[in-house]
C-alpha cells in the first residue's frame, strides 16, 4: 500500500469519528446546560419559598396579636356590659 491509499483509508475513519464526536460532544453540552437551568431553577424557587415562609411566619405573628388584642376588647366589653346590669 502506498501512502495516498493510507491517506485515503485515514480520511475514510477520520469522517465518522469526527462526526460521532461532535455529536457526543454537543449532547454533552447540551446535558450540562440543562443542569445548570435545572439548578438554577432550584435555587430560585427554594429563595421563592423561603420568602413565602417568612412572610407567613410574619402573617401568623400578626394575627396572633390581633387575637389578643380582640380577646382584650371582648373581655372589656363583658365588663361594661356586667357594669350597666346585663349579662353577657
């Protein structure tokens, strides 16, 4: 075999590897990126959720001290009426 047809039979192998490559490599990259998205995701909605838990949280305590102040007005309420003689 002379060196044109080695060069040919090369050319030959090289084509598809080539190819097979840049596509495995493309999937790859591809694969990656959607990793990075699906973290990226992640992260945004566990900030979402913490922000939503703590506006909550906050929500409670301030119906919790409406509740006593209501309890407190209710129980002032009670007494005004046992003052003027009715029953409560």
């Amino acid at each position: 075999m002379d060196a044109a047809v080695l060069a040919a039979i090369g050319s030959l192998i090289a084509g598809p590897v080539a190819a097979f490559a840049a596509m495995y490599g493309s999937r790859g990259a591809t694969r990656a990126a959607q990793q990075s998205s699906a973290a990226t995701m992640y992260d945004s909605l566990t900030q979402r959720l913490a922000a939503e838990r703590d506006k909550a949280e906050a929500d409670q305590a301030k119906a919790e001290a409406r509740v006593e102040v209501l309890e407190l007005e209710n129980a002032r309420l009670r007494l005004q009426v046992e003052r003027l003689g009715g029953t409560p």
